[in-house]
C-alpha cells in the first residue's frame, strides 16, 4: 500500500525550483561573467547550502524524516555546487 506524500514535498520542491532558477539569474548576471558562469553557480550554490543548514538547525529539523526538510535542500544545494566545481 503506497503511503500519501507529507504535505511538505510540493513546497520543498518549489522552494528547490525557486532557488535553481534564482542561482541560474545571479550566475549569468555581467558581473558574473568576470568569474565565469559555472563557478559563480557554485559558489552560489555553497552559500545556499550553507542558508539550509542554518536555517535547518534554527528550525531544529531532524535529517531523515517522512518528509522534505532543509536537510535535503542543503543537500540538494551541495550537489548543484559539486556539479558547478566539476564543470567549471
């Protein structure tokens, strides 16, 4: 029997979206350009992960529950960085 998605997964994933799409802006931005597209989405995207980690230890979330926490958006954030740092 499937269970039902917690009611935090639609708002984790457009919080994700918001903030992939929000890093793809800032990294193509001129001032950008100077560092070059796929380093500044990584930095951008540690600094995001590092924001979902503080905000996930002020919130006292635990890692591993039923639902999507901040947790998964750091880690989500982390692989965006390691894509970046490979690609750059």
């Amino acid at each position: 029997m499937r269970r039902p998605l917690d009611p935090s997964v639609p708002l984790v994933l457009k919080r994700i979206a918001l903030r992939l799409l929000m890093l793809s802006v800032f990294s193509s931005l001129p001032m950008a350009r100077i560092v070059g597209f796929w380093r500044m989405f990584a930095i951008l995207a540690a600094v995001n992960a590092v924001g979902c980690v503080v905000w996930a230890l002020l919130r006292r979330e635990k890692p591993g529950g039923h639902g999507l926490t901040h947790w998964d958006e750091a880690l989500v954030m982390v692989l965006l960085c390691l894509l970046g740092c490979i690609n750059a």
